[in-house]
C-alpha cells in the first residue's frame, strides 16, 4: 500500500507544481521579450534623431552659404 500511495503523491505534488512552473517561465519570458523589444525601439528612435539633428545641421548650414552669397552679391 504504501508505495502506491507515494507514486499517487508525486503525481499530485507534478501535477500542482508544473503549471506554477510553467507559468513561471512563460512570463520570464514574455517579460525579457517586452524588454528585448523596447531596446530595439528605444535604439531606432535614437537613430532617428540623431539624423534629424545631421538634417538640422546641414539646413543651417546651407542657410549660412545662402546668407553668405547674398551678402557677396550685394557688395
């Protein structure tokens, strides 16, 4: 009697703890993939304004030719 009562115990001690388990790990990992998935976006959108600043830049500095040969033009 008593060893199947102690394989009946494993059974329900498995069938109680797995799922815990499993669901453990499956928000592990969701979390880790919200992460993995937030760096991925932070890291385009500082691309991106990193290339509006060059944008930017360029834009003055075409402003400063244009600037330069009305004044060239006016003297």
């Amino acid at each position: 009697m008593k060893k199947k009562r102690l394989k009946g115990s494993y059974t329900v001690e498995a069938a109680i703890y797995i799922p815990i388990i499993l669901f453990m790990l499956f928000q592990t990992l969701e979390i880790a993939i919200d992460f993995w998935q937030e760096s991925k976006q932070r890291e385009v959108c500082e691309a991106l304004q990193e290339l509006d600043i060059v944008k930017e830049f360029y834009g003055y500095q075409m402003l400063d030719e244009v600037r330069k040969e009305m004044e060239d033009d006016a003297s």
